[in-house]
C-alpha cells in the first residue's frame, strides 16, 4: 500500500499546486526571539501547508523563501535530526527531508517546498510534532505538526517551566526561555552598614539587592549611636558633650596640663578684659560671637565664658552667643586670674 502510494506521492510532487491547500495555517505569528545575534526571520508562514500522500508534510513557498529554503541545514523532529535528501523521492515515510529551493525547466509550477518525511512523526491522536527548521543565517523556525502532518503552526504560544527570579520559565515544547522573570524575594529583613541599609533577595543563587538607602530617624545620646527608625542599625556619631560641661572640662585639664609647658613660656596676665559688646540682644535661635580684647595686648590668658541662666542664652567656649528662648540673663566672661567682664543678653 505505501509502495503505491509512493508513486502517487511521487506525481503529487508535480503537482504540489493543484493539491495544495487541505490546512491552512493556524497562526501565522512570529515567534517571540531573546536571541542577541541579529538572526533574519524565517518567512513567517508557508503559502499553504498539505500533506502527500501518507503524513509526510510538506511546507509550500513563494519565489520569496528561496533564500532561506536554500540555507536550511538543518530539520529535526521530536528532537531527532532528520537525514538531507537529494531527491523528493527518497522522503517518502523516511526520518528525511528534502528542500525545493529553485526550480529548473522540468516544474510545472512556482511552487517551491520543504518536504520533510513522517518517519519519527509521533501519529498519536494527541500528539503535536515538535519540528525545528535551522537554516544558516536565520532564526530557528519551530513548528507544531499534528500526528497525520496536516495541520502545521508556527509555535508561538510557550508553555510549562517555571520561571524563578533570577531565570526565565522554559517552555516544555522548544525549550526556550520566555516570558519574565519572577520577582524577587526581599523579605522583611534589611542589611545595613554604616550609612546605608537594603534588602537582599532571600531566593538561593540570587544576589539581588534594593536599593541603598540612607539611615534615618532616632536620636544619638552621648552615650549610644543613633538608631535608623527603618532597619534598626544603629549609625552616625554619639552625641556631643553639652558645650557648657565640656569647658569646664577642658578648661579643667588645660590648667592641669599646661602647668608643665608653662614655665619655659610664661603666662602675661591680663589686667583687664575687654568684650566688643557690653548688651545684646538676640531673637531666638541667633547666634552671635563676642570678641575678647585682653589689656595689656601682650597678655596671654586664656578666657572662659559662662552664661547665668543656659535656657536663656548658651555660649561656647569660644564665645558663640545662642539665644535659646526668651528672657534676660548674663554671660561673664573671665580670666584664669580672676579679671573679667559681663555682656547682658536680652532673648526676644
Ligand atoms: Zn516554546
Ligand atoms: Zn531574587
Ligand atoms: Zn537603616
């Protein structure tokens, strides 16, 4: 029976035009491609798709596939390389395929053709032939063949696999990548270093990272660090030291440690201190600095500066004037030795 049908086979060959067109295909949609080579397309779809005789299929073209029909070197089904053919004639139930790219004077028609024998075509009621067609230069053409060849579909529609966060789904049919990628799995938990914190993805294999951002929130004492309201890492400097302690302090140790430089170079003392401002008056929040003239010009003491009430009015140790809230209150300004000079601060 097969060997008769070769013979009809063999004449359908010539005739390919008049009995083309039993299926015509179900989607004529390109694949979608991730390749990076700049791979042409294959021609998107055959004119018209027809079985000869027995399930063989084969895929008919305009004058405008001699190119690729030409280039192809390559056709596998159900992942099983398929044998190149010479002749139309050697495909018949074969695991072959054979391609018809020009014509010659003995065609009676334009139709050119790629023929690819039914040998390891699955005939299953559900089975759908995976048929890949490589040609150089292109992209892979897949195709999605029903058991008897005559329903053919470029395979467009991936399926199945799973996609992770760091990989692409595979789909089950072709084996390509498609789709997106899951997102990522940046838990509750951040990761912090000094200045920043961000989240890690928590999936295996993956070292996907938010954003950094900077700490922020909570309050530095002087004894314990800040603490970032968002990741809980604790961060920036200790607080300072209230100024006005701190110069009691250093004052406190200047006197202790300067002794021993002090008798090579001895201290002038001042006989009077004199300070460019004898009121101010401030708005709260203002600053301003008062400057200390010591008579005789050539002394050398040192001067503290001390204010009556600090909720009033704060001064540094280097005579800065903040004016903290409103009210009256003194800043005495006084040498080592006991001379000194009071400004009177009005806090508006
Ligand atoms: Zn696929
Ligand atoms: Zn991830
Ligand atoms: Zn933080």
């Amino acid at each position: 029976m097969r060997k008769i049908s070769s013979f009809i086979m063999a004449c359908a060959m010539c005739l390919s035009m008049t009995v083309v067109g039993t299926v015509a295909p179900q989607v004529a949609v390109q694949a979608e491609e991730t390749a990076t080579v700049e791979l042409k397309e294959a021609p998107k779809a055959p004119s018209t798709y027809k079985t000869v005789a027995g399930y063989d299929c084969q895929l008919n073209y305009g004058d405008d596939a001699e190119e690729w029909l030409s280039a192809i070197d390559k056709v596998e089904v159900n992942g099983i390389e398929y044998e190149k053919a010479t002749s139309s004639y050697s495909i018949w139930n074969n695991a072959k395929y054979y391609a018809k790219a020009t014509l010659d004077s003995s065609d009676s028609t334009d139709v050119r053709y790629l023929l690819i024998g039914e040998g390891k075509f699955e005939k299953d009621e559900s089975a759908v032939n995976k048929v890949v067609i490589s040609a150089d230069g292109y992209k892979d053409l897949v195709l999605e063949v029903n058991k008897d060849g005559k329903t053919v579909a470029i395979h467009t529609k991936h399926t199945g696999g799973t996609a992770t966060c760091t990989k692409k789904a595979v789909c089950d049919f072709c084996g390509e990548e498609y789709g997106e990628c899951a997102s990522h799995n940046y838990g509750d938990e951040y990761e912090s270093d000094g200045t920043y914190h961000w989240k890690k993805c928590q999936n295996e294999g993956c070292d996907a990272t938010t954003e950094k951002e900077a700490h922020k929130g909570g309050e530095a004492t002087t004894t314990k660090r800040a603490v970032c309201e968002v990741c809980g890492a604790e961060y920036g400097d200790l607080k300072q030291e209230d100024p006005k302690p701190a110069d009691k302090t250093t004052e406190g140790k200047k006197d202790d440690t300067k002794p021993a430089e002090k008798p090579d170079r001895k201290t002038v003392k001042a006989k009077k201190v004199v300070v460019n401002k004898k009121r101010i008056v401030l708005k709260k929040g203002k600053k301003v600095k008062l400057k200390v003239k010591l008579k005789p010009a050539n002394a050398t003491e040192k001067v503290t500066f001390k204010s009556s009430n600090k909720k009033v009015a704060k001064v540094t140790k280097n005579g800065v004037v903040k004016a903290v809230k409103k009210g009256k209150c003194k800043i005495t300004v006084k040498t080592a030795s006991g001379k000194k000079a009071v400004v009177k601060v009005t806090v508006k």
